[in-house]
C-alpha cells in the first residue's frame, strides 16, 4: 500500500485512530513472533591494530522468507481494508503523508 516495511514501530510514533479494520481472519505466519523483529547486528571480526578506523559499513538486506512474509501479510490486510465500508478512503488516507499545519494540534484532532 505505502511501501512500508512489517517491523515493529515504538508507540510513541504512532497516532490513534477511530477507524477500525476487521482483521480476526487473517492469517499470520506461525514463525512471525517477538525474535523475527530482533534487530540484525553483523558478526564482529577481531581487529588488528591497523583497521581500527577501518569501518565496514553493515546495509540490511531482507531475505526471501522475510519478503515472502510480507507480501502474505499485505495481501491478507489488503483484502480486510478492502472489505471495508469505506475502504477507498481509507487507501487514500494510508498512502497520504501526514503533516500538520499552523494552528493543528494532533492531540485536539479526531481521526
């Protein structure tokens, strides 16, 4: 929908809403638990004394279990956010950037 990743999300970074999306049909992977959101630390290398300040830089790349996870849980939310009265505003509102304005106070909104 909005091309963003299944991860684990702090609270704090998120905002309530009113709506409310039937998932009690969906159907998640078994092995997605509290260990599959565990971040990836790369194994640490002993070092000499000359690479100290040499740095390899660690980029995440996912691997095909976990883009095959995702694109079953996508599909599965997809279709209850479909199935939704008013699933077509709801698209729109997901795929929207949310900012705020002068004089727009998050926490007086109703969403």
């Amino acid at each position: 929908l909005n091309s963003c990743p299944m991860r684990r999300i702090a609270q704090n970074y998120v905002i309530a809403t009113t709506t409310r999306v039937n998932l009690r049909g969906v159907k998640v992977p078994e092995h997605i638990d509290d260990r599959y959101f565990r971040r990836v630390h790369p194994k640490k290398d002993s070092r000499t004394e000359r690479d100290i300040f040499a740095r390899k830089e660690f980029k995440y790349v996912p691997t095909e279990q976990r883009k095959a996870d995702q694109k079953t849980v996508d599909t599965a939310v997809m279709a209850a956010i479909k199935a939704h009265p008013e699933g077509k505003l709801i698209q729109r509102y997901l795929k929207s950037m949310f900012s705020l304005r002068t004089n727009m106070f998050p926490h007086r909104m109703k969403f």
